[in-house]
C-alpha cells in the first residue's frame, strides 16, 4: 500500500504488483494481502492445467482414453484365464490381435506406415464363450462395448434396423462421448445369419443376408458414418451424430451350423490331391470342433460370406464345444463362477449352499443335453433352486442348503439342515411347474 501526491491510498496487487487503477478488480485478504483479477485467472489456468495431468496420471489413461502402455498380450491373457474356462487358442489369438490393435491407435499419428485394422471372426456353437470372451476384453481394457444381432439389421430402405444403429449403442455406452466410442468394442452376434441365400446373388433382393453384409463393409472397415441420436431410420430432416469407425474393433461371431460340411470336403479334397488316402481321418466320426480349427477364408466363402466382408475379418478364430469337465469347471472355477454367485446370495440370507460332485455333473449334463452350452448353466441352476429361494428368506431355521443330482435331474427338494444338523421340511409348491402332475 501506498499514497500519492493527492493523499490517495493506493493498493497493489501482492503477486503481480500492480495497483487498483491497472487492473479492474482488486481483491483484498487477510494481513494487508491483495490479488487482482488477472492473477486469479492465471493462478485458475494453473490449477487445472495440474488437475488434469493428475488426472490423467492417476488413472494412467491418455485424452483418448486408452492407456499409455497396452497390456502385453500375456496380461491380456492371464486375465482372460481367470474368468474363461477352455478355449486357450482363442484365448491366445484373442489377446494378440486386441494388443495390437490398440498399439496400433497410439501408433497412429507417429509413423507414416498406415497400420490397417484387424477385426475379428469368431467361429463356435451356441454357448462357448464367444459373447463373454469380448464382453471381459472391453471390461479389462476399460472401453466402450455394445453387443449388436446380425439378425435384426436390413439394408436402408426396407423393414429392420440400419445397421448404423449398431454404432449407437456404443455411442449410449460411451455415455455419448464420442472420442470415447471410437475407441471401443462392437460385438455382433449370430453373422452366420447374414450369409448368401444363394449362390447367385442375383435371383432375389436378399435385405438380411447378402444385403446387410454390403451396408457393414464400410463400417467395419472405418469411416465416418452419421448415426441418428434417436435410433430408428435416418430421414432428411434430423440431425446426426458424426462417428468415426477407423479406430473401433468390430468382433464378429456365429455358430455358422453346416461349416464343418464345406470344411471336410476341402480337407478331403486336399488330402486326395497330396496323394493320401481321402478317407483317412475325415470320416463322419470326427469331431466338429475339430473340424473348426481348420476354417479357412474359403470355408466362410462357400458357406455364404462376400468376399469383400471376409476381408474385413482378417483374424478368424475357431471355438471348441464344451464337454461335461469343462462345464464344471465354468461353474466353479472361475472369479465370478455360477457356484460363487449363488453362494453368494445365500449368504445375505445367513444360509450355507452346497453342491455335490454330483449335482455339478448333473448341472452340466443338462445343459449339453439341452445343446444350450454354459449359457443354459444358468437357467438349470434357477430351475433347480426355484422352490427354496422362494421359501427361505422367510425363515430364520435354516443354515444349509445341499443340492444333490437328484435335486437337478428330478426336480426334487434340495437337503435343508439347521445349524444343528436337523432337516427342515418344507413342502414342494407347484409341483406342475416341474411336469410331475398328471
């Protein structure tokens, strides 16, 4: 603070130095402390700069929200084995074409080699793990995923979805964060679906299969697509959400039911071509997973696929079909096992549930027979607990619960003990609802 010539107290700034009449607010503290205007913008602009490298340093992403470092694909693997059972070539195959794929997006604006993407073809039947495989890769790497059916898109112009819808559903993941999204995950479910009717794509207007393939080929393969806020069909009067795919990792999946037919008669071919026996080893008897390991861009061909999207889909992994040990193994082994979850909701209620050897064996017996894989483990175990989740959080007795495989193959009550070791009984409802009445 100081006077002048008129007797004026003039105060100055404590940081910049300047005084009342050089800045247009001057801010007083305590102990004779002032700040102007200008020093709180610059200090404001200092403060966010700090946060925001904190920030990004804290959760050790970059503005794109990809990680620095990508996890090396023996990470990306360790981490799919704590909640895969099975499928270790696709694991594999999984983790190297993800590592390099978002290696190459942090590589982008740093060399003048373009690296081109590569999307994924997953081949399997129904219930092996394809969904899950990419839901827990999106999960790990902490990016935008949605999960689209090939089965409800047409192309423009006719009944169904356009297929640039598939796009707003990871934009609504992303909590529309556009930047967000186009570094995500799009899984597409059931793309056999979509394959060739004919093999003359000419005899009729083929809208789900040879169609759709078309409208997916630029999408898959990166553009700038406009994606309408509200879903449904694009129309001329509405505004659009501008998305660029170039980035986004499409995988694909399908059972793709009669592939092993055009794969064995190529083997076959091969084989009598190279002078071996034709019949040696490709005889009705063998397995059709193991025929799967074998497809080839030329299978996906005959079976239906363009050219032109086989393309697009340069990684094309084959799924095992899950046998019985592989079954128990996804319902106990794994972080977040069937078993465990169970478990765990009986606890809340105070109450021990128990399988037996048996009952898991049982559980996965059910679900091979129902051709339903380790997506039908699920609806056994609901079958099976029904009656007892119904009818013991009312009671206070009961400490243990024990299922048995008669419990799963015949729908009876499963062991019910009080902490003393004493069976409680309590009455099977509805019994028609299991198919026991006449």
């Amino acid at each position: 603070m100081a006077t002048n010539r008129t007797n004026r107290v003039q105060y100055h700034c404590s940081f910049c130095g300047k005084n009342q009449d050089q800045v247009r607010r001057l801010i007083a503290g305590p102990g004779a402390v002032y700040i102007c205007d200008e020093c709180v913008d610059l200090c404001r602009e200092i403060i966010d700069e700090e946060s925001g490298s904190a920030t990004t340093a804290a959760s050790g992403k970059t503005a794109t929200g990809l990680s620095d470092r990508v996890p090396p694909p023996k990470s990306i693997y360790d981490h799919l084995q704590e909640y895969v059972v099975g499928q270790e070539q696709a694991k594999k195959v999984l983790s190297v074409a993800v590592y390099n794929h978002y290696k190459r997006i942090g590589a982008a604006a740093e060399h003048d080699i373009e690296l081109e993407k590569s999307n994924i073809l997953l081949v399997g039947p129904t219930g092996v793990g394809k969904t899950y495989l990419a839901k827990t890769l999106a999960k790990m790497l902490d990016v935008p995923f949605s999960i689209a059916d090939a089965t409800a898109l047409t192309e423009a112009g006719y009944v169904g979805e356009d297929v640039e819808n598939i796009l707003l559903h990871l934009i609504q993941a992303a909590d529309f964060d556009i930047q967000k999204a186009e570094r995500g995950i799009i899984y597409i479910d059931e793309i056999d679906k979509i394959a060739r009717k004919s093999d003359n794509p000419s005899i009729t207007r083929d809208v789900s299969g040879e169609g759709v393939q078309q409208a997916l080929l630029k999408i898959i393969e990166g553009c700038v697509a406009n994606v309408p806020p509200q879903g449904g069909r694009k129309h001329p009067h509405q505004d659009f959400l501008q998305i660029n795919t170039a980035n986004i990792l499409f995988i694909c999946g399908g059972a793709f039911e009669g592939l092993e037919n055009h794969i064995e008669k190529r083997l076959t071919r091969d084989h009598v071509r190279l002078g071996f026996q034709a019949q040696r080893g490709f005889r009705g008897t063998r397995r059709k997973d193991e025929l799967m390991t074998h497809v080839t861009h030329d299978d996906l061909l005959e079976f239906g696929l363009i050219p032109e999207f086989v393309g697009r889909l340069p990684m094309v992994v084959g799924l095992q079909s899950l046998d019985e040990g592989s079954l128990v193994k996804i319902l106990t082994e794994p972080k977040n096992a069937l078993v465990k979850q169970y478990q765990r909701y009986f606890q809340m209620d105070g109450v021990d549930l128990v399988f037996t050897d048996d009952a898991l064996r049982a559980i996965a017996e059910s679900a091979i027979k129902h051709k339903t894989g380790a997506r039908g483990l699920r609806t056994v175990l609901e079958e099976t607990l029904m009656e007892v989740m119904y009818e013991i959080p009312g009671r206070g007795d009961v400490k243990k619960c024990v299922v048995n495989a008669d419990s799963v193959l015949n729908k009876t009550r499963p062991l019910l003990l009080t902490r003393g070791g004493q069976e409680v009984d309590i009455p099977v409802a509805n019994q028609e609802l299991h198919g026991e009445t006449a």
